[in-house]
C-alpha cells in the first residue's frame, strides 16, 4: 500500500490504521500510562509516562517510535515500551512528535530534542537516560546526539536502535545485491514514505544525513536489525563508521528475521532480543559506576 499510497492526509489515515494494527497485535501486556501535555525550555512537550510516573533523579527510558515519521504513536508502541520497562526496571517517557504530512522536517526533529531537554530540566541526569527507537525512531535518535553536541549538552548514558533508518536517501550504502525478503516494508516504499517528512529538505542537514554524527564522544550503542531487511546495510554501515570514529557501537543481526520484530512478542526472538538490550544496558550502567568509582577515590 505504501508504494501506491498518495503522499497526503488521505494515504497517511490509511498508512496509520494499518501499522497501528499491526502494532497493537504485538501482544505485549502493557503498564499503565501517564499522558504529558506541557511547555518545557526547548518548546512544548508531548507524550505520556510509561510505568510509574518517575521521581525526578530516577533513571529513565526516553523511547522514539518509528513508522517512516507518518505513522504510529506512544499508544501503538506502548507494548512494547512496557517490556522494555519491565525488563530493565524503570519508566519511559514515549514522545508524541508531530507526524508528517500535517507537519515536516524538521518538526519531530524539534519535538524529540524539547523531551531530552525536559528530562533534564526535571531533575534527571542525562548518564541516566537510556535513548531508545525504532526505524524512524532510531534515526530521530542518532539525530537527537548531533544536535546535542552541537548545543554543548550532556550526551544520554546509551543508545538502542531497532531496525534504526541512517540514510533517508537510501544512496549511501548503496542497493543490495538481492532484494531482502522484508515482508514488512521494501526499501523503494520506505523511501517514497520518508520523503513525505522530508520533503524540501536538504539531504545534507546532519539532522538527516545522520552519519555525519559519529564520534568518539557519542554513548555506547547497541542496533538491532533483522538479517532480511533492507536497513541492515544502515545499521551494518552506521556501526562501522562510528568504531572507525572511535566510538563503541555494537550491531547485533538476528538471522531470519524482519523489520523491528522486537514488536512481536509471539516470535520468540523478540524476547531474547529484548534481554540483550537489558544486558547492554546493565553492562554500559556497571562500566559507568567503575569509572564514578575511581574518579571519587
């Protein structure tokens, strides 16, 4: 449908009642939620508490939802925000970014920056904040990491991408060989969808161009990404540029599997996948605990 769907309001309803479906038939038991409506530093604030509402200094998941910038929501990804809670023994704020076509580049872009900006004016430390996304989601997070350097703030304690989009052109990594067999989402309709967010845009803002961000003085990260998708080559390629930068960035390739299946709680990797993330981030947390350590003593 997204390859024939007009890139207006009409094709975007029908992009958004569909993914949601999907969404929602990932089957995660979901906690309570908390909805959030109000003016931060950096703009207005929107999006909702996942799990209880934190006290200011916990430590705190700030989730990105994907679905190319037109689609999805907190609510449609709150399955599986609520066992990445549980898993790692915290709260999330899930952002409700504005969502192309109603609203462009660079408009999510901006929304995601207020929430980072809102955590800390709240009284969370940003080695506290573990930044997580899906597809759109992961690229807002990769973006989210230049625009902090730029503005001289306090990078977050880690980094998770699902499936993470880094290249909107899809020219930088180039096509693969063979189409992967994604029977979620193709790589021509991907980049038809983006384009709607996107459009007027230059391709070169290292808000977009995303590789443009590596560097030795991002987070720890660990992407995720299916061996039969498309983006495999992003992450792969992401990956690579940023170790070369001197920054850690592990990519973890689950063999048979398709865009963010982290979403699907039937398919038994999800869950595994899922308690590799708690591992990387109890294992970034301890190696962050040894270095306040020493530097104390």
């Amino acid at each position: 449908m997204g390859a024939v769907l007009p890139g207006n309001l009409a094709g975007a309803a029908v992009i958004r009642l569909v993914l949601g479906a999907a969404c929602y038939a990932g089957l995660h038991p979901r906690l309570p939620s908390t909805p959030v409506d109000t003016e931060g530093g950096a703009g207005t604030v929107r999006g909702e508490w996942v799990g209880a509402v934190p006290a200011p200094g916990d430590p705190v998941l700030l989730y990105l939802h994907g679905s190319a910038y037109v689609a999805c929501s907190p609510a449609t990804h709150r399955g599986l925000v609520s066992e990445l809670c549980r898993r790692l023994d915290r709260a999330a704020f899930a952002v409700r970014y504005r969502r192309a076509p109603e609203f462009r580049f660079p408009s999510a872009h901006l929304d995601v920056l207020a929430a980072y900006l809102w955590l800390l004016d709240r009284g969370h430390d940003a080695r506290d904040i573990t930044v997580m996304g899906d597809s759109a989601g992961g690229h807002l997070a990769l973006a989210l990491l230049g625009e902090l350097r730029r503005l001289e703030v306090p990078m977050p304690g880690a980094v998770v991408g699902f499936s993470p989009v880094v290249d909107l052109t899809y020219e930088l990594f180039g096509k693969p060989p063979e189409n992967p067999r994604d029977g979620f989402v193709s790589r021509d309709t991907a980049r038809r969808v983006l384009a709607v967010y996107t459009h007027g845009a230059d391709p070169a803002d290292p808000r977009l161009d995303v590789i443009q961000v590596v560097g030795a003085d991002l987070p720890p990260m660990l992407l995720q990404v299916g061996e039969h998708e498309h983006l495999r080559a992003h992450a792969e390629g992401f990956a690579r540029a940023q170790r070369e930068a001197g920054g850690e960035c592990e990519v973890q390739v689950w063999p048979g599997l398709f865009h963010v299946f982290q979403m699907i709680r039937p398919v038994p990797e999800s869950g595994r996948a899922l308690d590799e993330v708690a591992r990387f981030v109890a294992r970034v947390e301890a190696a962050q605990e040894r270095v306040s350590g020493a530097a104390a003593s």
